[in-house]
C-alpha cells in the first residue's frame, strides 16, 4: 500500500496536534529549551512489526533523526531495539505517546494477522484471511496496512472500491435479485459486485444474478458446507468467490477454512487488536 509522503504526513501530524492540544505543559515545565537527547524504541514482546515507516516520517516531520533497526514485515523479540532517535528532547518526549499507540497498534493488527494466516497455511488450505471495514475512524489506511503487512488481504478500503449489497439494501429494494440487477447496471466494468446473503436461498438469487462474490454472512460451519456443495452441484461454485464473514475466531478458522471458502474475512483482527508492548526509554541527554 502506497500513500504519497506529505499526505501521510499531514496525517500523522494531525495526530500529533490532537494529542499536543495547546501544548505539552510537563515537557515544558520540566526540560530545558535546546536540550538534545538521544532515545530508543524497545519491543517487550513477540510479534510482527508495522508502522516503522510512518514513525519515522513524524520523527523526521518534527526534526528529528530517526534510524531503524528492524523493518516494517519483519519479526521481534522482547528486548529488541526497533528505533533509533536523536534530537530536541521537548520534540521527542511531546510525540512519544503519537508514536507508541500507532507502532503498537499498527504491530498487533500485523500480528494478529500473520498468525491467522500462518495458522490457515501451515495445514495446507488456500484460504485467504481478510480485513473488514470495522476500523478505528480516521485509522483506516493504517490498520489495513498493517493487516498487508501481515500478508492479509486489506479488503475494500472505501465505500466506492466495490459494489457491496448488504442486508439493509435487500431490505429496501425487496430481494437479492433486484438489487444485483440494479447494481449491475449502474456500475463500471471496473467494479466487481458483491452480495452479503444470509440463506442458501439468497446465494443461488445471488449467483443467477451474475455476483461476482457471495459474501456468506454469520453462517455455521456446517452450513458454509452445504452451501458450497450445493453451488457446485449447479455449476455456481467456478464462477464467483465465496467469502465468509460473521462469528470467525482464531479457534474456528481452521474450520471455515477446511469448507474451501476463498476468504475469511475477520473485523476483530482491526476492531478488537491486542497492542504490541513497546516502550520510548531516553538513553543519553548530549547537551543543554
């Protein structure tokens, strides 16, 4: 995933300010002006690292010199240094909170993920784990990175990356084929059509109205079976993916994915991340 430097920064800064608000009145107080310091970021756990590159663009946004000793995709250990910086110590002590909840949440998400996928893999399906739009407002770019990081698909980003119908929009226009029909011809090529169905019923409207994904929504095990059984009686199954959303933990996945879905996609691996421990500590005050 790519997102030009400066609009990335702008980003990152307004989290900044957010945090600063009129000013960091401790830091202020406390540290004399002109005071250089030097400091690390230390991981206190295992886990997958995210995030790196947008630390060290706010370190760098605000002056400071900022070197890493791990990259972004790469794995910690307790105790690792993943972050050298040096410069103005009000600078690095006003940001240090910004930097920590991003690189620590950004790492769980991509930890969280790699497990997942690790865990599909290491038994040998094809099943391929996927993010949900149940992200942090104003975070979305950064958790679905960090979900790429961890070799996950990021699922659409954006209400205009994909037709999705869902349930409230069969609600309104009546039923699965009116709302695939409309979608089909309102839509570019360019744009796949998916459709969130809740019965067996629903996914044969859905795939004889040309879906390109059924999205099998809160379904049980044992009926994701039968439903893809049942599709690829009828000739269905070749045609569309099939992805399965609703109720998936780390204890079931093996499970949906021993039904030979395409996806899984998850929302606690955004909504309900575990942060990766990680500390700021000051090492050196240089001069004053």
């Amino acid at each position: 995933m790519f997102m030009p430097k400066r609009i990335l920064e702008k980003k990152l800064r307004r989290f900044l300010k957010e945090d600063i608000g009129q000013g960091d009145i401790t830091t202020f107080a406390t540290i004399p002006s002109n005071t250089i310091a030097e400091a690390k970021i230390v991981a206190k756990e295992d886990g997958l690292m995210a995030g790196i590159e947008e630390t060290m663009i706010l370190c760098e946004s605000l002056g400071l010199q900022c070197k890493a000793s791990i990259l972004d995709g790469h794995r910690v250990k307790p105790n690792d240094i993943v972050l050298h910086i040096m410069g103005d110590a009000r600078a690095i002590l006003s940001a240090e909170r910004t930097l920590l909840n991003l690189l620590s949440r950004m790492s769980g998400i991509a930890t969280a993920t790699k497990h997942m996928v690790d865990k599909i893999k290491d038994h040998g399906y094809d099943t391929r784990v996927a993010a949900t739009r149940k992200v942090a407002p104003g975070l979305g770019y950064f958790d679905k990175k960090a979900v790429y990081l961890g070799k996950g698909d990021p699922h659409r980003s954006g209400l205009n990356d994909l037709m999705l119908i869902k349930d409230n929009h069969i609600r309104i226009v009546g039923s699965v084929r009116n709302a695939t029909k409309l979608a089909r011809n309102a839509t570019s090529f360019t744009k796949k059509i998916e459709v969130e169905v809740t019965s067996l019923k629903e996914a044969f409207e859905a795939a004889e109205s040309g879906a390109d994904i059924i999205m099998l929504d809160n379904f049980s095990v044992a009926k994701v079976r039968d439903t893809i059984q049942e599709l690829t009686k009828n000739g269905f199954r070749s045609k569309m993916i099939v992805e399965v959303s609703g109720g998936i933990t780390e204890d079931n996945i093996l499970e949906y994915a021993e039904t030979n879905v395409d996806i899984v996609s998850i929302g606690a691996i955004t909504h309900s991340v575990a942060s990766l421990d990680m500390s700021l500590e000051i090492t050196k005050t240089i001069s004053s």
